[in-house]
C-alpha cells in the first residue's frame, strides 16, 4: 500500500538550527490498516503527514503508494489518493462559499465548466444526513457559519468523497469539545470501515491510540521508536506505552496533553 | 441648477461610470473572489485601449473588442506567471509588469502618447449610425456601454457557478482546501487574472473609443478608482449576498462613484484634484465601517476616562 524507504528530511539544513524533522523513516502500510500515531512535541509526527502528502518534499529515500513512487510529486496530484484532516477544523473548507459549493469542488465530479446539478445537489444532501448534524437543511449557508465540530464533519466527508487510498488524520479531533470529538471520531471509524480505507492518525490521547485500528507506531526525534500490532498490542496498557518511550528515548515523555490524558 | 444641465450630467455620470463597471468587475473577479490585488490594471486598461484603438483605426471595429480583451489576458498571464510560477510577489508582479506596460503600450501606439479616433468607425459610430431617426439616437453611447456591462455579469455569473469559477472562488478563501480537491491553486489564480485582465482591457477599449481618443496616461490611477467603486459596491450589498446581487452591486459602485466625482466637479473643484477625491473615497470606504464598529468603544473609552481612572482604577 504505502511504502516509505529511508525517508529524511532536515530543516534549515547547514546551519545551527539544523534540525533533522524526519531521520531514515521506514514504513510499511498494507491495505486495510488503521494506524494511530503518538509521540512527544516535534517528534516528526506532523512532517511524517507532510512528507506522505507532499506538502514537504524528502530530502532523500522514496515513497511509494500502490507501487508508484510518488516521492515529488505535487501536493494536489496525490490529493485525489490521499485525504487529510487537521486539527484545525477551519482548514479544510472554504469559508465563504457554501457546503453544497464546497462539496462540489470536493467531489471532484464533472469538467471545468459543468456546473452542480439537481442530481449531484441530492448526493450531497444523503452523503450529509448521513452526518446527523442537520447540514442538509443548511447548505447554501457559507461554512463560515459552522461550529468547528461541523465543519470538522464536513471536512471529513469531504475528504472522503471521492474514496481516497490513503486517509491522514492529524489529532482531527483534538480542538474539539469531548462530546463533538467523540462524534466526530465515531464517524471517522464508520466512514473508514465501510469504504475500506487505509488510514493513519496521529492522536495525543493514548487510550484511543490503543483503542483504534490495529496498529500502533511511537515516534521520536524523527524516528520510529516503536511499532505494534497484534496480540502483543493486544494487551499493552497507557501505563506500558509510556514505559517503552521512557526505554525507547531515554527520558520522560514531554507531551503535556499526553500526560494529562494518561493521568485523566 | 437647470433641469437639463443636470440630466446631462447624470448622463456623463452614468456613461463613465458604465465604463469603469467592466474595470470594477474585473477587480471583483481578482480581488474580491481571488484575493489579488492587481496593480497591473492601469497598464492593462491603457493596453487595452491602444490596442483597440489601433484595430479599430484600421477598419476593424468589431474585432477591436475581442483584441482588446485578448491583450488583456496576455497581460494577465505574465502577471499569474510572475507570481505564481516565478516566485515574484504578487503585489511586485503587479507593479512590474504595470511599469513594462507603458513601454509596451507606446511601442502599439507606434511611440505616440495620442491617437485621434475622430472620423474612425468604432462600435460606437456604429451604434449611432444604427440608431439614427429613432427615438434612441441621442442614448447610443449609454446602449453600448449598458449592453456591455450586461453582458459581463451574466457573464460573470455564469462563470463563478461553473466548477472553474467555484475553484477560483476557493482560492481566494482557502487554497489548502483547493489543493486538497486536487486543483493546483496556481493554476485557478492564472485563469482568473486571465479573465479579469481581458475585461479591464475590454473596459479600456470601449473609453477609448467612447472618447474618440486614446492617451498613455488615461489608465493611471484607474485601479483606486476602481477599486473605490468595489468597496462602494460592497457596502450597498454585503459579503454574504449571492454574486448576481453583489456584481450588480458592483457595477451600481461604479456609477455612484461617477456621480461623486461629477457632483465634486460642479463645486467649482479643480480637475487636478479628482485624483485626490478618488483616493479619499477609497479611505472613505474602507475605514468607514472599521470607525463605525470602533465607535462605540472609543466612546465608552472616553466616559470611563472622563468618569476617572479607567477600567484599570
């Protein structure tokens, strides 16, 4: 699926504040995973997303998807196989255009001069009930007007409306409120088990690492530190995750929401 | 003052104002939807102008138009190069190819700052010639112009609703979410500046031919104007209204600005202050609603102070 072979990339290489964001990464994804991520501040989580989508390019190694070296290939070519969420819910939609325009631009459908039909309109109106938030009733309202947890839904569905190979969440959830967030995450599961999506996210809260998909990596200073699946992922524990970083890196983990999430 | 000097200059008005409608279009597309702000649009204007002068001096009126508006998409797409594929930024780009602009425009002009269009058929000539013995033979110049910024917003609208014009939108609201739907946001922005610079041109042209003259220096300062008709526009008819109505706002901007500028010329004002009046109806524009939300807590600011101490005390 995704194959990614001695990925590095270092910032402001050459100087003091050379700093190596991702260092010799390997990674395997087979079809069908879902892998949550954690780390502490800066272990290269986010670059590791920006590399796989192309918003950075690698300094050096190779990254594959379904067999194709995408390594520099343009950002918005591979968006049609790699969909991305942020933490920050405003960034996925166009403010100022409403959720039927947005969904048209996401759905990629027809060439540059069609136009939304009745037909397509009706799609988007199913695709948004399916969110149970009542956005059906509201989509010649600019997005501007939603609340972060709509718009984080909408963003989702958008990303995921065309069925993309590759699915990044970067702690989607986490500017959330827990109720909204819980919601929001329950539907990213359903959408990702029905369509049968590949998928990585990042995430801070260690139990939902633990909880979600089938496979765990932890990452530090641009490196994977630690990668489980299966019966031994079965029974780790919070209290186990922690202990291996403090093995893995030597120290405490520094991830202030980490923590406050392990204590909670 | 009499009734017919008035209608007169409500004509002048509105004739202008027609004009400068297609320009402020133009920057509705780029600066309004896009989020450029196009400095190229004086050069662009007076190029179009030249370039229709030049056609239309040579016996071809009708094909001055679409010449016009192909010069200004020319233009439009060295100044989206610039900005998007040669990492100029885009207020520089604009500036820059502004400035080669005039050296361009005179080589068109065959290194003439004027070009006389007296007894040359234009599409105005024509439209009178048309229309002589009918009851609309003194309003041909208002017909032409009226026609043309009729058409160019159901141009617009139609454009703006195609899935072209709604990734050319989202550039200007969210280019990440535009990379996100797999459309290069570079690509949007060259388009656009494309067909906005193709109306500025078409804008030029017909105020050329309109005044049976062209002028090097008739584009200078177009793009305050212009841009002072657009935020006139935006606060008859806010950000959230549909585009039909915000176009038409737009355009309605244009003729009101007209209308200041003429009202500011029948109070014994000089012409070489007009520049200055445009500048400060764009201030106007601007900060007019930011004094207006400001207000109030300036107010209370000044009670508290008045009543002793401050919030702080």
């Amino acid at each position: 699926m995704l194959k990614m072979n001695h990925v590095s990339i270092t910032f402001n290489p050459g100087t003091p504040d050379a700093k190596k964001a991702l260092d010799d990464v390997n990674l395997h994804v087979l079809p069908g995973d879902f892998i949550s991520i954690i780390g502490a501040n800066g272990a290269g989580k986010s670059t590791l997303f920006n590399a796989i989508c192309g918003s950075f390019m690698p300094d050096t190694g190779t990254i594959l998807l379904d067999g194709r070296n995408i390594t520099l290939t343009p950002e918005h070519q591979r968006a049609k196989q790699i969909g991305r969420l942020f933490q920050d819910p405003m960034r996925g939609s166009a403010p100022d255009m409403s959720i039927e325009e947005n969904l048209a631009l996401a759905s990629g459908i027809g060439g540059w001069l069609s136009r939304v039909s009745a037909r397509d309109k009706q799609r988007f109106r199913d695709r948004l009930a399916l969110l149970g938030m009542g956005l059906e009733d509201r989509m010649r309202q600019p997005v501007g007007l939603l609340s972060g947890g709509q718009r984080q839904a909408l963003t989702l569905l958008m990303a995921t409306y065309q069925i993309p190979k590759l699915l990044l969440l970067d702690e989607h959830t986490a500017a959330l409120d827990p109720g909204t967030a819980e919601k929001v995450l329950k539907l990213t599961e359903d959408i990702v088990r029905e369509n049968h999506i590949t998928c990585l996210m990042i995430t801070h809260n260690m139990q939902s690492a633990l909880d979600l998909g089938n496979r765990t990596l932890m990452m530090h200073q641009g490196r994977i530190i630690f990668d489980t699946s299966g019966e031994e992922r079965a029974s780790l524990t919070v209290r186990d995750l922690t202990d291996r970083f403090r093995q893995a890196s030597g120290r405490a983990l520094d991830n202030d929401r980490m923590l406050l999430s392990e204590q909670a | 003052m009499e009734l017919d000097k008035l209608l007169a200059l409500g004509q002048t008005a509105l004739e202008l104002g027609l004009v400068n409608a297609l320009t402020v279009l133009a920057l509705f597309l780029s600066y309004s939807m896009l989020n450029v702000c196009d400095l190229s649009t004086d050069g662009c204007f007076t190029l179009g102008a030249v370039v229709g002068a030049v056609v239309a001096l040579a016996g071809h009126p009708w094909l001055s138009l679409p010449a016009a508006m192909l010069a200004g998409m020319l233009s439009g797409l060295v100044t989206a190069t610039l900005q998007m594929r040669m990492g100029v930024q885009s207020l520089l780009a604009g500036i820059v190819v502004n400035t080669a602009l005039y050296s361009v425009n005179m080589a068109i002009a065959g290194n003439k700052a004027t070009l006389s269009m007296n007894k040359t058929v234009t599409v105005f000539s024509m439209a009178k010639d048309a229309l002589n013995g009918t009851f609309l033979a003194g309003q041909y110049k208002l017909l032409v112009l009226a026609a043309a910024a009729a058409l160019m917003v159901v141009f617009l609208c139609l454009f703006l609703r195609t899935k072209m014009g709604l990734a050319i939108r989202a550039t200007g609201s969210n280019a990440d979410m535009v990379r996100s739907s797999s459309i290069d946001p570079a690509f949007t922005t060259t388009v656009g500046l494309c067909v906005s610079n193709a109306f500025t041109a078409l804008s030029g042209c017909l105020m050329a031919q309109q005044q049976k003259n062209f002028d090097i220096n008739m584009g200078s300062g177009m793009v305050t104007v212009a841009l002072a008709s657009l935020l006139i526009g935006g606060v008859i008819v806010s950000r959230r209204k549909p585009i039909l109505r915000r176009a038409l706002g737009a355009v309605l901007g244009a003729v009101l600005f007209r209308v200041v500028y003429a009202l500011a010329l029948r109070l014994q004002m000089p012409a070489f202050m007009l520049k200055a009046i445009s500048s400060v109806i764009v201030v106007l524009a601007i900060s007019g609603p930011y004094f207006r939300k400001q207000l109030p807590l300036m107010l209370r600011r000044r009670r508290a102070g008045r009543e002793g101490g401050g919030p702080d005390a």
